[in-house]
C-alpha cells in the first residue's frame, strides 16, 4: 500500500502540469488596463489557440501578464510593445505560449518573435 501512495503522489504533478506551445498569428487587438484583471495587457490573434497548438487556451486572447504576477513587469511590457508594434505594421508574430499559468483564465505568452 504505501509503495502505491509513493507512486502515486511522484506521478500526480507530472500528470497535472500544464503544457507549452508555440503558434505564429497576427494581432488584432490589444487590451491594456489599469487593474491587474487580465494581467494588465493582453493581445487577440487571428487564430484560435487550442485549435493550432492543442493546448488548454480556450481562446484567442492571451496575457503578458503586465501585472507582474505570472512574469517580471518589464518583461512583459516590452513583449506587449513587441505585440503593438507588429500589429501596427500588420507582421506576423511567433508566440510561445504556457497553458499552466494563466490569469483571469487566459494563457500566458512567455515569449513573442516579431518577423516582417
């Protein structure tokens, strides 16, 4: 019995972890808030993110997490800025996205690769 329980609690967090992906898009809108709702800054791509990684997202909106909660505020906001300068100029943009942090509900995108 115990051999079991030891077992099962090393395979539980290996089963609960969440997954990462990436996906390239356009952005088509962009949240920025004052209250940390949301992470603070979001963007909307043109695709919907379980559909083209598979991952829990169940949306088209992800955080950078502006906030600082799930990342360093100034990383974040330079990825934002990444975000608002590719979807000003209409380029493509990489994003690397984690479906075990999310904020609000809504994926967070740890890195952005802006390309024209």
């Amino acid at each position: 019995m115990a051999r079991w329980m030891i077992i099962s609690l090393w395979l539980l967090p290996h089963l609960a972890s969440g997954a990462t992906g990436s996906m390239t898009a356009q952005i088509t809108d962009t949240l920025n808030s004052n209250s940390s709702k949301w992470g603070g800054c979001m963007v909307q791509l043109n695709k919907e993110i379980r559909r083209e990684t598979g991952l829990d997202c169940n949306s088209s909106w992800v955080t950078f997490s502006c906030s600082g909660e799930l990342s360093p505020k100034d990383q974040a906001y330079k990825m934002y800025d990444s975000a608002q300068l590719a979807m000003a100029m209409d380029y493509t943009v990489k994003l690397y996205l984690d479906d075990s942090q999310k904020q609000s509900g809504f994926c967070l995108a740890t890195r952005i690769d802006v390309a024209k």
